[in-house]
C-alpha cells in the first residue's frame, strides 16, 4: 500500500507526476481507489479504508475544453470524405480504394454522430443497427462511461442524421455495426481514432488550439478541440439556440448541473439577448 499516503506520496500526486494526467484525471483515478477499500471494508476484508484521509487536488490545471463553429463542423465532415487525410496518416498503397473510401463515408458519420447525438468517439464506433429505430427516429445506446450505472441514452435522430443512414444500404441484422470499416479500431494509439481525427482536423485546416505542447518523456500536450469538443458543441449549439438546461442535459445524458455548465459554452450574442431581455431603470 505503498502509493496510498497522504499529500506528496498519494495517488493523486503520483497519477499525476508520474502518468502526467491533470489533477481531475487523478481525483477520479482515486475516486476508483477508495471505492475498491469501500467494497473490502464492506465484504470484511478491511478495518478501515486506507484512502479515507486523502484530500482531492485542486482542478486549476484542467483543460478548459472549447467548441467548434457549425461552419467548422461542416468543414470537418468534407474532409473526413477526402482521401487526403487518409494518405497524409496512413502508409501509401496500404490500403485498397474500396476500403479507403469505406472508411472515408464512416468518418463522416462518426463527425455527425459526435455532433448532432453528443456521442463519445468510443460510443459512436461502436454502434450498430440495433441502437437505431428507424420509426420512431431515435438512437439508443448505453455510453460507456456510465455503463455502471445501467444509464441508456434515448436520442432524436436529427434530420442530417436520417439521412447519413438512409444514404447507407438498408440492413436487417441489428448485429452489423453502422460503421464496418472503423468498427474494433481503438480509440487510442499511434493510428487510433483519435489520432485519425487529429488527421481530419488538419486536413480541414481547423485548429486544435494547443493550450500547451508535449515533451517527449514528461508532459503530455494539450488541446482544447478534439473529437470530444463536438459534444460540447452540441450542448452549447442548443444552449445558444435557448433550448433549456432540462432538455439539453437528457439529450447528452448528464446527471450533474455542474458537469453540465462546463459543457455549455454561450456566444456573445446570446448573453446580450439576454441581458437585453431586463427592463430599463
């Protein structure tokens, strides 16, 4: 029990020193941690729970996520249907057209999944047929992040979203994924999805916007735009559209008001409409 100690020597020091992850990854990380002792006290294997004086770290160095422009997004979804950004990623001549082309039309989809669903990128490439009800429009599945929780998601298929899949060939196995061509690719790696997406972003010339660069065996880089910013984007689209908090947090499944308002991020214009909205003295 060495890296339960208190301050300098916690988990929360050594994930984030030693595994250079921001002070909300450890919490979490240790958060994980003390339910374990909580399960052992309770199965009485354990006392007392070794993590119970630990203090969470302060959260000032956590990315501050920003979000993409409708215009942006479009941006995206044209490039991720160019061949450029497959040849820029992957090795020329590794793959035949059929296949690049397949995997072209998947990223288009997963863009729009990611945008107009508020899908994790984990959660969109795994869909398959049977998370669509091609009557009622909806999709429904169950993020993996709260999979624990035994949490399904129900959202309205938005009209682009309708039409991405009517484009696709119609398919009676509830079992096939709705993207083949990226389906069992890993999130992470060298040529994960996230690596690939990083690819589009450049290829659609729009900035990750590096809030601080990486050192080879230290630091990781940061980004405030990735895959993840097109969720953010949703939720702050809808916000800036004065759709409410309500329906914006069952739409993107968050169960937390405060997780939610670092989701949301208002556009000038719609502060001063509201602003707008007081009478005058």
């Amino acid at each position: 029990m060495a890296s339960i100690i208190k301050r300098n020597g916690s988990p929360y020091w050594i994930a984030k020193t030693v595994n250079h992850r921001t002070a909300k990854t450890a919490n979490h990380y240790a958060i994980d941690v003390a339910g374990m002792f909580r399960s052992a006290m309770r199965n009485g294997l354990l006392i007392a729970s070794p993590a119970a004086a630990l203090e969470r770290l302060p959260e000032d160095d956590s990315i501050e996520r920003e979000v993409f422009t409708v215009a942006e997004i479009g941006q995206l979804v044209n490039a991720a249907g160019n061949v450029d950004w497959h040849n820029s990623f992957f090795p020329a001549g590794k793959v035949d057209e059929e296949t690049l082309a397949a995997r072209c039309a998947d990223w288009q989809g997963l863009i729009l999944f990611g945008f107009y669903a508020g899908a994790r990128l984990g959660d969109c490439v795994r869909l398959k047929w049977g998370n669509v009800d091609r009557i009622r429009k909806t999709l429904s599945f169950m993020p993996a992040k709260t999979d624990r929780k035994t949490k399904r998601l129900e959202v309205p298929l938005h009209p682009r979203l309708v039409e991405f899949l009517e484009s696709r060939a119609a398919i009676t196995d509830t079992n096939s994924p709705i993207f083949p061509a990226l389906f069992g690719t890993r999130v992470g790696s060298g040529q994960g999805l996230s690596s690939q997406f990083v690819a589009i972003m450049a290829a659609a010339k729009v900035d990750r916007h590096t809030l601080r660069e990486g050192i080879k065996g230290g630091q990781r880089a940061q980004h405030a735009r990735g895959f993840h910013a097109l969720r953010h984007s949703l939720t702050s689209t809808l916000a800036n559209a004065d759709v409410s908090e309500e329906i914006r947090r069952r739409i993107v499944g968050h169960e937390s008001a405060e997780v939610h308002a670092g989701y949301t991020h208002h556009e000038r214009a719609t502060l001063a409409r509201a602003i707008e909205k007081l009478p005058s003295v």
